[in-house]
C-alpha cells in the first residue's frame, strides 16, 4: 500500500508538470482547454480513489465522484 | 497489531462515513457551480479576462497544487499507518500533513500580498472578483482543515485516545476534499482563461 501511495503521488507529480508544460505550449485552444482540464479529472479521480480510498467503497460513490468531476470539466469544455 | 475493520461495501460506510461525504459533496458542487459561472462570464469577455489571468503568477499555484498534493499523501501514509496502530508513524505524518497545509497558506499569503499591493483588489476585474472569492473560500477550506488535523494531531496523542478510526478518515476525507477544489480552480484560473 505504501508503494501504491509513492506511485500515486509520483504520477500526480507528473501530471502536475505536464499541466504546466502543455499551457505553455501554445496550443490550439480548444485543445488546451480539453488536455488541461482533462489532466485535472485524472488527478482528480487519482486523488478519490487512492488517497480518499474510494475504490474500496461501495460502486455508488465510485459513480458519484466520478460523475461530478466528468460533468464539470466537460462543461467548462463545452462552455469555453 | 491489531487492524480495525470497516465495512466499506455497505453505501452508507465509504471511507469516512456518509455524513462526511455529504458535507464534501454540497461543498463540490458550490465550487463546481462557481467553476462553471466563471467560465460562462469569461465567454462575455474573453479579452479581459485574458489580460486579468496573466497578472497571476502560474508558478505560485503550481507550487501550491506541490503542496497540497504532497500534504494529501503524508494524510493518506499518515491513515494507513494509524489503521496498523503505528501512534507514532501516523503522528509523525499527520505532523507532515499540518506543515504542508500552512506552506499552502504562507505562499498563498505571499501572492495575495502582492496582489494587494498591485491594487488587484476584487474591484479591479470580474475575473479577479472570482479570483478572490473562490481562492479565498478554499483557503478558509484550508484553515479548517489546518485546525481539524491539529485537534486530530492531540487527539491521537493522549495516553488514553479515544480517536476512532472513523474519526480519522473522515478528517482525511475533509483534507483530501482541500486537493479536490484546487485541483479544479488551479488550472481555471492560472493556466486557461
């Protein structure tokens, strides 16, 4: 489990610094729109599941979580 | 040593108990409202919006998001080590936990005095209105965590602890919550509007 946990913080880490390279990157806009906040649903989830210890949980929250962090970002993207 | 054991199967058991999950969600959603009204304004005035963006500096919130990051996994080592009876471990990064949060709040500090000192005061611009409110409203988030994890810290502490293992993760759940609201306002803020 410790390992688990290095692994996940170490994977946050990089998507943490690939957020910072791609919006430097200059990008076609949409694009950037859709990987950044697309990188920040895969932290997101990262952080539900193996910090909060979600996916032990019952599938209902699994749901739950993820669906709220889907429905923001695909709305941001939809919406910029 | 002995493990205690949850029924974490049960929907009404998730990790934390549901009353805390609950409070995470409403909290969710009042930011993910507010995410979602700033990128609807930003559509009126993507120039101005623009132009306020880039007075941020995007090295501060990417340190912060370090931070908070780093802090959530000495809370999620500092969780397992208490689920073994390991007191001294599970102090040690609860203690760990505490730090990353108030270097969360003295660089948040930092960049709010310089905002100030620019004269990016709520007023200056609808973005920095958002700026403010939401970044303020996550920092209060932080504050509290900062103060449920110190109550936590001498809870576990005493000779005789009465800290249950539910009351452990649902202060967990309370922190980590702090990385999921920043998750989301970071890259909104300092790297796509």
């Amino acid at each position: 489990m410790k390992d688990k946990n290095t692994l996940t913080i170490l994977i946050l880490f990089v998507l943490t610094i690939a957020s910072a390279v791609v919006s430097n990157l200059g990008a076609n806009w949409n694009w950037l729109v859709f990987i950044l906040m697309g990188l920040s649903a895969l932290k997101f989830i990262l952080v539900v599941f193996e910090f909060m210890e979600i996916k032990k949980a019952n599938s209902f929250w699994k749901f739950l979580t993820v669906s709220y962090v889907l429905t923001i970002v695909l709305t941001v993207v939809l919406i910029l | 040593m002995e493990t205690q054991k949850i029924d974490y199967k049960n929907i009404f058991y998730p990790p934390g108990g549901i009353l805390i999950w609950i409070v995470i969600f409403l909290e969710l959603i009042t930011f993910g409202i507010a995410i979602v009204a700033l990128a609807l304004f930003s559509k009126d005035d993507p120039e101005g919006f623009h132009a306020s963006r880039l007075l941020l500096n995007p090295t501060f919130g990417a340190i912060n998001t370090i931070f908070l990051l780093t802090s959530g996994y000495f809370m999620a080592t500092s969780l397992k080590h208490f689920k073994t009876n390991n007191r001294s471990k599970a102090s040690l990064f609860l203690k760990l936990t505490i730090l990353g949060g108030l270097f969360f709040i003295t660089l948040k500090s930092i960049e709010y005095y310089q905002k100030i000192e620019h004269g990016l005061d709520m007023d200056y611009s609808t973005f920095f209105n958002f700026y403010w409110l939401l970044t303020g409203f996550h920092v209060v988030h932080v504050l509290v965590g900062i103060v449920i994890l110190i109550i936590l810290y001498f809870g576990i502490n005493k000779k005789e602890s009465k800290t249950e293992l539910e009351d452990f993760e649902a202060s967990t759940a309370f922190w980590h919550m702090c990385d999921l609201i920043w998750l989301l306002l970071f890259p909104m803020l300092y790297l796509i509007l």
